[in-house]
C-alpha cells in the first residue's frame, strides 16, 4: 500500500528526531511549514521546554513578500530572539521537509541573525 505524503513525512521526521536532540548547550531549532505560514521554535530536548519562537504570523513579518523571503524574515527574528536570550549555537531538525525553497531560506535566515549550525 502506497504511502501519504503525510506519513511519508512523519517516518523521515522520526528518522531525524532518533539522530538529532537537543541539548541545554546545543537545543534544537524545529521548523514547521504549513502551505500558508512557516513556523520555527528553539527547544531544549532534556527539558521539554521551548525556549523562543517565530512565526511569519507575527507583526515584525512583513505579509507582503513572497513566502520564501517571509521565512527569511522568520530566521532571522528567531535568531535575534535566541542571542537575547543566550543561545549562540543549535542544531537544525528540518521537520522532514527537503533542505530547499522556504527551509533553506529559515536557515540561512538564522544564519544571518547569529546562529551557528
């Protein structure tokens, strides 16, 4: 029986969380791209906590560019987030997504802001 593309996502992102977790040195930046907003948060694994979050929802995204360009917008809004709040390095849990397009823009997004991963 032929997969979903909705679990065929899930196994991949399964198969990346058994790999990456996130550390109270190095938590996880998890990304989630719906077809209309993307949605990216800073998680530390030991403690089930969230520790910042962005999302092209938010005021400072300006609704008025291209998906892709928003989820520049978003890493690096998260990334501002994260150095206020001390975090200087993560590790990037893609969600299952393909490394292109939106995901790759977050991450370069962040990269510019002052993550390193």
């Amino acid at each position: 029986m032929k997969l979903t593309s909705e679990k065929r996502r899930q196994r991949i992102r399964w198969r990346i969380r058994n790999k990456v977790k996130g550390t109270t040195d190095r938590p996880r930046l998890s990304v989630y791209r719906s077809n209309k907003a993307i949605y990216a948060q800073i998680i530390n694994d030991l403690n089930g906590h969230t520790l910042c979050s962005a999302s092209s929802k938010e005021a400072g995204i300006d609704n008025g560019t291209n998906k892709t360009e928003q989820a520049a917008q978003v890493g690096k809004a998260l990334a501002q987030k994260a150095v206020a709040a001390g975090i200087e390095s993560v590790v990037f849990d893609r969600g299952g997504y393909l490394y292109h397009g939106r995901v790759k823009a977050l991450a370069d997004g962040a990269r510019e802001g002052g993550l390193k991963f």
